[in-house]
C-alpha cells in the first residue's frame, strides 16, 4: 500500500486492488491574525471543493457504467 501524506490530518492511500482511501481530520484553529485567518479558511474550502469534485467524477463514472451496459443488451437483441 503507498500512502501520501499531504499535510497534517490529510492522507491519501492507494491499496493493493487500486482503490483510493482519502482520510481527513479537519483542523480547529484560533488564529488572531484577519489575513492568516482568511487564507487557511480559503486553502480549507480549497480541499473540500477537491474532494467534492473527485466525488462527482466517481458518481459520474458509475452512472455511465449501467448506460453502456444497458446499450450492449439492446444491441445484443
């Protein structure tokens, strides 16, 4: 198994039969700082929207899967 580890709390792991595990702990931070504070809550949103678009790929492939095999069937008949 390789594991990549992005940053504390994010790690991406590839197992033997070739599936992704992503694990994440997202963190609670006081920063008194407005910039810092603005730029890790954007860089926080910034991997929730990744992770929502890796979601929507895999919901997309999964619902192509049963089209095309319902296409085979028909042309089959």
């Amino acid at each position: 198994m390789e594991k990549i580890k992005f940053e504390k709390g994010i790690e991406l792991e590839r197992t033997e039969q070739g599936e992704y595990v992503l694990r994440f702990k997202l963190p609670t931070l006081t920063v008194d700082s407005e910039p810092v504070s603005g730029h890790l809550k954007q860089a926080k949103k910034e991997v929730l929207l990744a992770i929502r678009n890796l979601l929507d790929k895999a919901i997309e492939q999964t619902e192509e899967k049963p089209k095309s095999k319902a296409r085979k069937e028909k042309e089959v008949k």
